[in-house]
C-alpha cells in the first residue's frame, strides 16, 4: 500500500513539475516558415535574408527609430524602449528562449513596433528577413 502512494506522489511531483514548465507553441523556425508561406504569395519572393535582415533592423526608415533604437545593435542583449525606458529583454531567440514561439505575440509586437519605425505593417518578407537575421545572433 506505501508503494502505491509513493508512486502517486512522485508522478504527481513530476506532473506539476512539467506543468510550471515553459510551454511553447512553436520554435522560431515554425514562425519562420509561416512567414515563409505568407510571403510566397508574392512573385517577387525569392526567400528571406539574413543580410538584408541585419540592415532593416539597424537601419531608420523614415522616421526617428530603427529597430536597433530599443533592442541595440546586439539583440542578443537587454534592451531598453527608446521612449518610456521600460526594460526589453533580448530579442534574439539564442538569448531568450521565449521569442518568437507565440505567433500571436509575433504578429501583435511586429505591428507595434513596425508601425512605430516604419510608420505601416512590415510586410511577410521583412518579417522574415529580420528573423532570419536574429536566428544569426549568437549569445
């Protein structure tokens, strides 16, 4: 009867111990490719690019800001939000396991901050260029 309850308790243990887990619903390669697929649907689309991601997000693009103004030119370290002040942890997936693995969040912080350098939405080649550049960026 103790072994019973034992092993009980140990499955038990380990269930809540996955549970406070951090659960994922995909790896930034599946939010690479779903922005692959999105972008597809344009004919000029011959794949995404580290290079040219690297240069968008260091670069101003018509207003005050590049991406770089609050993630740094490292993304694989803290950033700070160029207006506010408010703490952003790194945005390179090497550096935070978290990113780019809610494709909710992904959409609602790209249209935020798209809009604020760009001053529109980042298309699906952008998107994809910048992260394939922040797949590079080592810890």
């Amino acid at each position: 009867m103790f072994r019973i309850y034992t092993v009980i308790g140990l499955v038990s243990v380990a269930a809540m111990g996955l549970a406070t887990q951090p659960a994922f619903a995909q790896t930034p390669n599946e939010t690479l490719a779903s922005f692959k697929t999105a972008a597809a649907g344009d004919a000029k689309f011959q794949g995404f690019s580290a290079t040219r991601g690297e240069q968008f997000f260091k670069a101003k693009h018509g207003k005050e800001w590049s991406c770089a103004s609050c993630h740094t030119d490292n993304p694989a370290a803290p950033g700070k939000h160029a207006n506010s002040g408010k703490d952003i942890q790194p945005l390179a997936p090497s550096a935070n396991a978290e990113r780019f693995t809610d494709m909710a969040k992904v959409e609602k912080w790209f249209k935020r901050n798209c809009n604020d350098v760009l001053g529109r939405v980042c298309t699906a080649q952008e998107k994809g260029d910048v992260l394939s550049y922040l797949l590079t960026v080592k810890k």
